[in-house]
C-alpha cells in the first residue's frame, strides 16, 4: 500500500468509527470492543448512542428516543435504572409510550440479548401532575450495552423543548432531527460551544438534524454553578401560524403571528401586575405611618424605603417572575418572595415620584448563558427594579434579606433584561459594577515573655466579598458555632483567638475580621518555619482536573493584596524566604505577584491577586490551571528563621 493511500485511509477510520446505528440491536463489534472512552478515561459508563426524531401530528408533538449505553466500570452499574420525567397534568399534557428496552453483554464472544416485558417498567406519580417512567435492566454486568426505545407526547407545542445533546455521562454520538408542518414557523433557539463549533447541520424543506460527537459527561466544575446555561441544545419557540389549513385554527388562510414585540409583551406583563394591585398609586401608605420620606435626595429616600421593606417584611418563597399573592395579601401577611417585595417596593417608589421600572432577567443558572434576542417570554424567570435616583441610573433587589442597599444578587448579574414600560418596552444592558476586593494584613513577631509566635491578622473585604463573609459569620451564629471556625481549617499548626467581627457593610461596604494565629511554644525551635499567607482561599489550587468542559467563572473581577510584616526576633536570621515572582496567563485575564523585601528589622511580604476578565474559556484551562498551581505554591510557601545565638 503506498503511503498516501495509507494515510487518506487512516485519516478516514475515525469517521467510520463513528457511524454508529441508531437501530435497537444493532451493535456494531465496536461497540462491543469498547472498554474505555479515550477522550475522558475513568467514565463509569457512557451513552453510544442517543438519538431523537420529532414530529407534529395533530397538534402534538410526538418525538420517537432511542438511547445505548454502555457500563464500563463496576460503578456504572448505577446506569441500569432508568428514570424518565414528566409532565402528564391532569390531561395528559405529556405521555409516554411505546417503551421497549434490551439489554445485551458477549457470552464466549456471541451476543446475548434479554428482552425486557412489563415487569421491568413502572410508571410512578410523583404528585402535582409530574410522574416517572422508570426501567430496571436486569443483570447488569461490566461490558453490557442497554438499549431503550419509546415514544413521548407533548400536547404544547407553543415551545418545544427540542433536545440536549450533552447527558451526566459522555455521550460518542448524539442526533436530533424534526421536521416542521409548513403552516408552523418556529424560531430556533441554539445553545452551547459545541453546538455552534462542530455539530453537523442539515436543514431542508422544513427537516433540520444536528449530529455531535465525543461530548463529555456533564459533571459539577470548580468555580462553575451555572453550567446548565452553557450546555449544547436546542429548542423551538412558535413564531407564526398559518390558520386555515385544516390545523386547528380558525379564520383565513393567512399568516397570524404568535410571537409579538417587546412591546406588547411587556404590556402583557404590566397589566398582570396591575391585576394583583402592584401598579397602583401609593400602594403601601398606610404601611409606612412611621416612616419619613419626605426628607433628603431621592437616593436616601429609596434608601429608607429599601431598608423598611427588608426589614419589616419576610422573604421567603421562590424568586419568580409571577406572583402567588396580591399586594393586599402581600401587606397583611407581612412576607413574600423576592419579585414581590421587588414590586411592592417599585410602588413605593413610584408614589414618591421617583421614575422606576421592572427588569425581567434570566438568572445565571435559569439555562441560557445570553438573551435570546426575540420576544420570548420563557427565558426569564427573576426581577430586578432600574430606578432613575437624582439623574443616575441604579439597579435595585430585594433577593437577599442580609444585602445593603444597592446591591444585586450574584445570580442576577447578567448581560441584559427586559425593561417593562407601558407602550415602551425593550431590551436593556445591565453592567452593575462593583469594588469587591479583599486587603489582609498580618503583622508577625515572636512574644519575647511567652515563646508563642502571633500574627495579627485583620481582614477587610469590600462589596460582595464582605457580603459573603457577613453570611458566614452569620451561618456559625446561627450554628451557635465559635468565630474560630473561621479560620481553624487554614491553621492547623496554629491555635485561633481573638476573632471579632465588624460589619460597615450599609455604611462604608466593607465587612471587617481581626483574630490572631499563634504557635506555641515557636521560642523553643532553633528554625522557625512558618507561611505567612495562607490565609488565602488560593493556597489550594482549586482545579485538579485534567480537561474543563464548562468555563471558569469567577464571577465578578476583584483583587485581593495581602501584606505580612514580619519583626525579626532577637536572636535569629533570614535563612529562607519565597522569591519574588509575576506570572499571568495569554490574554492577562488573571495575574499575580509576590515580592519580598528585606529591611532589616523587618521582613515585608506582599502578594496580589487579581481577576480582571471573570470569564475565561474552556481553552485556557490548561494555562490557568498552571497558573494557579504556581499561585498556590508561592502562597503556601514558608518563611524560614534560624537561631543565631542562644
């Protein structure tokens, strides 16, 4: 064979490799050869195959699964038992039928296949309309391959949810195809990296399929609580129908919109308000007898009005564009979920002439890493308040009973929502911006008359970063837990005292801790070894993985400077200390520095740490995860000591 041939060839087998059936029961050799997914080695099972074919049919969706999966491990045994979700309500909005499984494991190198029957499906109620279709494989071994097939109904088909390409296992090979009625139109909402990377696409005369392959397992990532927004997949919101074509619909034969514009859907959503009472003048006067808001700018008015709502009211219940009570009802139970404080809150606003509206978002988690940019109400689920405060534009919640004014659930830090105005809605940026940083300063001597080592360590976070830590300090009170707790598990060689606490959150933004670390004893060790910094949360690097399937996401920029002066004792030397460095990453989304310096009496050590893009992409995982390896290291690193003279 002549080398260009061999190599044309070889560059074919991957391809062919892939061609899997998306037929029960036929397995290829294969599959059945496969003892390990060479992309993510370790996986307790994967699905071969995963295939989904939609249609409409009497205004149904009827959408025919077929799933292979494959155990590879003693762990993956857990794969045996099915569970299929849904929504059957009290019409059987969704149904499940058709359900055929087998499963299939090599027996003296032959096929061996069991049927499964009835016995091994059962159909539960959950409750409130949800049920579970679940199937039990028998005898699942290593090495076996599970195949299911069945048919799902959905009688919605104003959005359809379409199909995810990436499952809790790595899936090789996954398909879905659907084909639209010519007298429906849908906009198709795509999601996901590899989606709009490498999916093989075909659409034609109202038939569309994508193919993806080799997708890993969706799995929880450090600094990643939202990878449901980034993950492959595709749906399909109704946009326009043509009625009088034997479809259900009435009237002429003529295109009728179903999706309208920003506008009319925000008048939508504010005449549902107005119904429950939000939008009417003064709306909680008599609520506020006691309360002066007569007086100041309109900031410190929507200040005291802010804190008389988080404070005097319960929240509880979930963050939710819709609201379970009236404003009525809100005011005579005192307690309400987030959206409704938000609104109660917007009216009192409102009635001391002060221009505010809502904000419809999609919250980080909700599913969708953008907005979809077309009127589709679905992709939001939380609230948030834009009010104009003496000429400047501030976003305004209520999610968070322990937050001060002004500040923003973490969660609702997204790139735009929908402002609702009447006649006059649209799509709006949100950019909240934001100083979270955290300085630590530790001033370290050697106690002459107890022989103990002590650092004085004070802490200062700002914004967010004290925010987090109030909650903390809270969580332990709560726990009737000592404040030492705080620190114990970053100090084990040392004992924890003196903690206290300062909150200045609502009046400077930050949320202060001093304590001190002490080893004992330190006078008696002719070495002193000790690591100044490792108060640090990056003291550990946090990515051990070798691969990263979502983005890393901080969440928001910040720094944080930590300085240690260390007052040389009487007695000792400088023997070894960490050199100085500065390393980042391509494209300087991160950085960090440490820098020693020797001043005689005094050993000054500075380090910063600094997040500048808050997002950095699966790409650069490797060079970060280097970084803060390097970061780590240097942070963990110890100050040496030496006696010189007894």
């Amino acid at each position: 064979m002549s080398k260009p041939l061999f190599l044309a060839l070889a560059m074919l087998l991957p391809f062919l490799s892939h061609a899997q059936s998306t037929k029960m029961g036929e397995i290829s050799q294969e599959e059945f050869d496969l003892a390990e997914i060479s992309y993510e080695p370790g996986a307790a099972a994967a699905y071969l195959v995963s295939f989904g074919d939609s249609r409409i049919y009497n205004g149904t969706l009827e959408t025919q699964y077929f799933h292979r999966i494959k155990i590879l491990s003693e762990a993956g045994k857990e794969q045996a038992d099915i569970r299929i979700r849904y929504y059957a309500g009290t019409n059987n909005v969704e149904n499940i039928s058709g359900m055929k499984a087998q499963i299939t494991h090599l027996e003296g190198g032959k096929p061996v296949v069991t049927k499964l029957g009835k016995d091994d499906f059962f159909d539960v109620d959950l409750g409130d309309g949800v049920k579970e279709f679940r199937i039990s494989f028998p005898n699942a071994q290593v090495g076996s391959i599970l195949e299911y097939t069945y048919k799902k109904g959905d009688k919605n088909i104003e959005f359809l949810d379409g199909w995810t390409f990436q499952k809790t296992m790595p899936v090789v090979y996954s398909e879905y195809q659907i084909k639209i009625p010519e007298h429906l139109e849908y906009k198709t909402i795509g999601q996901g990296a590899n989606l709009y990377s490498r999916s093989e696409r075909k659409s034609d005369y109202g038939y569309f399929s994508w193919i993806l392959r080799d997708l890993y397992g969706l799995k929880e990532e450090p600094f990643m609580r939202n990878y449901r927004d980034y993950v492959d997949r595709v749906e399909f919101q109704l946009s326009r129908y043509m009625s009088g074509s034997g479809n259900g619909y009435s009237g002429a034969a003529q295109w009728t919109d179903f999706l309208h514009n920003w506008e009319k859907l925000g008048d939508e959503l504010i005449d549902y308000y107005s119904t429950k009472g939000f939008y009417r003048s003064n709306p909680i006067e008599r609520e506020m007898l006691s309360l002066d808001l007569t007086a100041g700018s309109q900031k410190d008015k929507a200040k005291a009005a802010y804190y008389y709502v988080r404070d005097n009211f319960i929240n509880e219940g979930a963050d939710w564009i819709y609201t379970n009570q009236t404003l009525p009802q809100l005011l005579k139970s005192k307690k309400g979920a987030p959206g409704e404080l938000i609104l109660a809150y917007m009216g009192i606003l409102k009635s001391l002439g002060i221009e505010c509206n809502p904000v419809l978002i999609g919250s980080k988690g909700y599913g969708r890493s953008q907005i979809v940019p077309f009127p589709f109400l679905n992709q939001f689920d939380e609230i948030l308040l834009i009010a104009n405060l003496d000429g400047e534009q501030q976003f305004l919640d209520l999610s968070d009973p322990m937050a001060p004014f002004g500040y923003v659930d973490l969660d609702k830090h997204v790139s735009a929502g929908l402002m609702l105005q009447r006649n006059a809605s649209k799509l709006i940026p949100i950019d909240i911006r934001h100083a979270s940083n955290k300085l630590v300063f530790s001033s370290i001597s050697l106690n002459a008359e107890t022989g103990e080592l002590v650092m004085d360590n004070a802490i200062r976070n700002s914004y967010y970063e004290g925010l987090a830590y109030a909650h903390r300090v809270k969580n332990l009170t709560d726990g009737s837990k000592p404040m030492e707790d705080l620190f114990k598990e970053r100090y084990e060689a040392f004992e924890i005292r003196n903690v206290t606490v300062s909150d200045q959150l609502e009046e400077r933004n930050n949320f202060s801790v001093q304590f001190q670390s002490v080893m004992k004893d330190a006078a008696a060790q002719d070495l002193l070894v000790f690591n100044p910094l490792q108060i640090s949360d990056f003291a550990k690097n946090p990515f051990t993985q070798d691969f990263r399937v979502f983005p890393v996401d901080f969440e928001y920029s910040f720094r944080e400077t930590y300085t240690a002066n260390i007052v040389m004792p009487a007695g000792y030397e400088l023997d070894d200390y960490p050199t100085d460095e500065m390393i980042t990453i391509p494209g300087s989304p991160i950085g960090f520095t440490y820098q020693t310096e020797n001043l005689g009496e005094i050993v000054k050590i500075t380090a910063k740490f600094e997040v500048r893009d808050p997002m950095i992409q699966p790409d650069s995982y490797g060079d970060l995860k280097f970084f803060m390896e390097s970061v780590a290291a240097k942070l963990t690193a110890p100050v040496i000591l030496k006696r010189t003279a007894q």
